[in-house]
C-alpha cells in the first residue's frame, strides 16, 4: 500500500490553488468520482479530513465493524477487471479488509495523487461574479473550482450527546466512528458502551470476550436479526466472479440496491403455517432478507409489522437466559424494520456472559459523566472505557457542519433548518454548481450504498459532459423543481410506518434538530429512472446557463 503522507500534493497556505472541480471526501463516492472526472478531462482535487481512503471505511475502525450488504454487492461494479481481480474473503466482509480493497482501488487508479489527506474543509463559498466556489481548510489554505461535488456519506458526523460532566472522566473515550488507529487494549477492562444501534451490536458482540466487564447502556432495543456470515470457499467465489452481471443486474432491479427484495404477498395471503414457514426461512437466510425480503406489507402495515415483530420479540427471549434480562433487549416502543436493523452475530448470546451487564436506561436515565465512569439515577458504574456508540447528525450533519455559503451569502445550514429543502438530493436552489453525491433526499440514501453511489456519480458526470458539450458553465436547480422534489419527498414520508418512529432516518437522534424525513423512501429503482428521465430532459428542473 502506498504511504500516503508521501504521495499527498503539497499545499501553500498563501496561494489559491484553482481546478475545475474540488471534491470533498475520498470514501466510496469521493474515490469513484475522481475517476469520473479524470475520464472527462477535468482538473480535480479531493480533499479528505481523513488520513487515508475510505471514508466509512477508514473511520470505522471499532472491533466488529463489518458490511451487512453482501461483499460481492459493495464492491464497484464500474471495472470488469477490478472485479475479477478482487477475492472478497467472507460474504459480509470486515472492515480491515475492507479498507484494504479502497485502498486497493486507490493504488489501481492512482488516484492518491490527486488527494490531499488530513484536509479538513471548514467553509466552501460560491463566488457568484466569477462562478466559482472557493473552500477553506481548517489550517487557512484555499483552494477555487467551478464545481464542488460534495462526498462526504451519509454518516460521518459523529454525535455525542451533551452529557453533563463529559470532560471529567479521568480514563479513556471514543466515538466509534473514531477509534484509534492504534490498538486498543480493552482485555480486563472495564468497559461501557452508551447505545445499542448497529455499531454497538457489531462492537458489544466482538469484545464482550475480551474485556473484564462490560456495561452496556441501553435506552432502545432493537430488533436485531442475524446475520449468518461465513467465509467464501473458492467454488463460490468462481461462481460469483462469473455471475456478476446478473448480480448487478439484479442490484439494479430491487427497491435498495441490495439483492433481496420484498415478496409482492401480503402476510395475509397465506395460512398462519405457511407464514410461520416463511419467516422461519428467513430468519435461517444471510443478510437483510428479513427486512427487505419479507412480505410488501411487513413495512406498511401495522397488523403485518406486528406477526413479524412478534416473531423476532420471541427469537430473542429463546437466546437469553434470564427472562428479566430477556424482555429488557425485547423492543416494544417501534415497529418492526423501521430503524435500521442491526445485523448481529451472537448478540444476545453476549448477555448471558457473567461478566456483561446491561443497563436499561428507560428505568435509570444517565445523569452524568463522572471522573470515574458513568452516573445513572441509580449507580454510578466504574469505568476504564467509554465507548460512545451514539451514532450520527446523520444526512444533513456532514454538509451543515461545513460553512457553506451559496448566492448571496446565504447559508446552507439556514436554509435547511426547517429540514433539507433539494432537488433530486443533488442539488439545493441557490446553490449553483455544488452538486451533493448521496445529499438529502436522494435516492441513494436508503440504498447499499455503492450501487447508488455509483449511479449519482455517472449522473453528476453525464450532467458534466453535457455542460461542456453545450457550452453551459453554471447549473443551479430551480426553486420550483426543489419546491416539488422536496414536497414529493415528504409525501413518500408521510404516514408510512417509518415516520412514525423517531430514528435518524428524520434527524430525531438529535436534540434540536428539526424532525423532517433526510431520505429518500421511492426505492432506488424509481430514484435512478427520474434522474435518467430528467437528464433526457435536458436536464428538466435545473438552469444551465
Ligand atoms: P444509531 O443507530 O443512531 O444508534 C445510536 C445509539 O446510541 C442508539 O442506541 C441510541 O439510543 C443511543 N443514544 C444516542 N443518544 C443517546 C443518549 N443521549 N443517551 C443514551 N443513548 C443514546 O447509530 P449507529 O452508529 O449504531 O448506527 C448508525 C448507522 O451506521 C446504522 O444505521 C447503519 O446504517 C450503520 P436511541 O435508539 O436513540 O434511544
């Protein structure tokens, strides 16, 4: 692997730089669309806060972390050879050798020295005289492009809840999406961990062997499914490399981007044995089936949801021992599937261990961070470790954490602070030639994430070329096509079971944020026929001048 310190262009603090296009964030999208751009002819610069590739990938190095997309459906699919050339060693790959394959794609391309790492955009403004957008790095250094393609995923801002005393604690403390590069040693420790979403599953499953005790606190159960992983014998692996085209095919085909998809019966299309069979089936299936490979009105029904949830509530309660400790990790307060479900692989199993003790936090809330651990209404409990596994200021957070500034001054954080306001997730009236990959309200939101990635990168190139061939140099989207995409937006959203649980999915895991859907919930499918219907459009609903 190239060292990447070396090979980072340097930087003048004084002097502007200027390329065509400046790209923020060198995870899966970042990386993809330098490609693209190099292919157009295109001047381009990528500047990742990160030291390395990947993004997602980079930062979420916490033990466990892993896809719970199928290996052979994450990878790009834009490169025949790359397919060929890359073995994935389990069917839902871990994160090092994840990292280990952008990296892998980065030396491929040679994409590295067009990256500036450890480059921490704080401000991007558009320039409107000009037409240009000129961005600002935490150390002063700017740099001008006439396009800023935002990469920046969907879940990289980390959230840490505010708790009282936070600075007082007198061991060790990370976010998950920032555990060190260097080991950790956690054996004999005493470790807690503050949530229970997917991270925390994945983490809490891989340590709890480890550590000498861990406490785990809980505010919501999840409904956790396994995910039945396994390591890719080489038969298997000949015939997925023959199969790849069909794979993505069907990628392409499914209402997420993932292989599964849901069954067109209803739960009550059935007999109650034939139904009991099929979830059953299910369950013993990898991946995300459970979820959206279920009967369609699993996720719009609430008597369907329920058969469901009911079923999952039991496979629970059989793998935990103590039944008081068992209805704790059963949640009620949700339907089915709409948080995300975290994947697991001996989750539960982890709270039969003498040396894990769950705390729910819905009986003794935290109350403080103290020196010496964590203050609940009723203990404080001693801590060597705390692990916040609190998730994200997911969607929109990347982007408003970034001052960023479009005609007139205008601030993008204001202008969403009423909830995202965009068209087709890519674009945000007033905000000329900032074109946001996996933005607010697209497609690719609910999506394994590469298939989506890959289709809004081929978009914004597409839109690119076609600028250049007519001679456009400015394109902004018009404040009725925002105006309309985010009412359909909305419409999708509402009165669906999702919304009416408070999940990330609507900005609810934040205090103050304002409760508005970030997704887009049509399905991939319909996402990528509007952006192509669009396109052969002329690029309907967007001004290019
Ligand atoms: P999630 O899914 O947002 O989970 C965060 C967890 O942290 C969740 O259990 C939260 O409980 C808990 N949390 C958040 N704030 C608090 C406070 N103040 N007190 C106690 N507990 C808290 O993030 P993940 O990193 O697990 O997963 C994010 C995505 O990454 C996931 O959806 C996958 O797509 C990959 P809550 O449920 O809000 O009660």
């Amino acid at each position: 692997m190239a060292n990447s310190s070396q090979r980072t262009p340097a930087t003048n603090a004084g002097a502007v730089e200027h390329f065509d296009a400046i790209v923020i964030g060198a995870g899966i999208s970042g990386l993809y669309q330098l490609i693209r751009l190099r292919e157009l002819g295109l001047t381009a610069r990528v500047y990742e806060a990160g030291g390395g590739v990947g993004g997602t990938w980079y930062w979420n190095r916490y033990p466990g972390a892993r896809f719970d997309s199928e290996s052979y459906t994450y990878g790009y699919s834009f490169s025949e050879e790359l397919l060929q050339e890359w073995d994935w060693k389990e069917h839902f790959s871990g994160q090092p050798e994840n990292e280990r394959y952008v990296n892998y794609v980065a030396d491929k391309f040679d994409l590295r020295r067009d990256i500036q790492f450890n480059a921490n955009v704080v401000s991007a403004a558009y320039e409107e005289t000009g037409n240009y957008w000129e961005i600002r790095l935490d150390d002063g250094a700017r740099a001008r492009a006439r396009f800023l393609i935002t990469a920046v995923g969907i879940l990289s801002a980390q959230n840490i809840p505010p708790f009282e005393g936070i600075e007082s604690f007198k061991g060790e403390s990370f976010h998950t999406s920032r555990w060190p590069k260097e080991p950790v040693g956690l054996a004999g420790k005493r470790v807690g961990v503050i949530g229970t979403g997917a991270t925390a599953v994945q983490l809490i499953t891989e340590i709890a062997k480890e550590v000498g005790h861990l406490t785990v606190f809980q505010r919501t159960p999840n409904y956790c499914a396994p995910l039945r992983n396994g390591p890719i014998d080489p038969e298997t692996q000949a015939r997925i490399k023959a199969s790849y085209p069909e794979i993505f095919k069907r990628t392409r085909e499914t209402s997420a981007g993932f292989i599964h998809d849901f069954d067109p019966r209803s739960v009550f299309d059935v007999t109650p044995e034939e139904r009991q069979a099929r979830f059953e089936e299910l369950w013993a299936q990898p991946g995300f089936g459970k979820w959206l490979g279920n009967f369609r009105d699993i996720m719009s029904n609430k008597e369907a949801n329920e058969l469901f949830a009911e079923f999952v509530r039991n496979k629970i309660r059989e793998r935990v021992n103590d039944p008081v400790v068992a209805e704790k990790l059963v949640p009620r307060d949700h339907r089915f599937g709409t948080k995300r479900v975290p994947l697991e692989s001996g989750y539960y199993e982890q709270f039969n261990r003498p040396n894990v003790l769950l705390v729910d936090l819905r009986e003794s809330p935290i109350e403080r961070i103290t020196p010496l651990g964590v203050k609940t209404s009723d203990a404080e409990h001693q801590l060597d470790v705390i692990i916040y596994a609190t998730g994200f200021d997911a969607v929109t957070g990347p982007l408003t954490r970034i001052d960023i500034r479009g005609e007139g001054g205008r601030s993008l954080k204001d202008k969403w602070a009423d909830g995202p306001r965009t068209y087709l997730g890519i674009q945000s009236a007033g905000f000329p030639n900032l074109l946001t990959l996996v933005g607010p309200h697209n497609g690719a939101t609910f999506c394994n994430m590469p298939r989506c990635i890959e289709q809004n990168v081929e978009w914004v190139t597409d839109c690119l070329r076609y600028m250049r061939e007519k001679g456009f140099e400015r394109i902004a989207a018009s404040e009725q096509a925002e105006e309309a995409w985010t009412g359909h937006v909305n419409e999708l959203a509402a009165g669906t079971l999702l919304s009416e649980t408070a999940s990330w999915f609507f900005g609810a895991n934040i205090e103050g944020k304002k409760r508005a859907i970030l997704m887009y919930l049509g399905g991939a499918k319909a996402f990528r026929a509007k952006c192509d219907e669009v396109a052969a459009r002329d690029y309907e609903g967007f001004v290019l001048e």
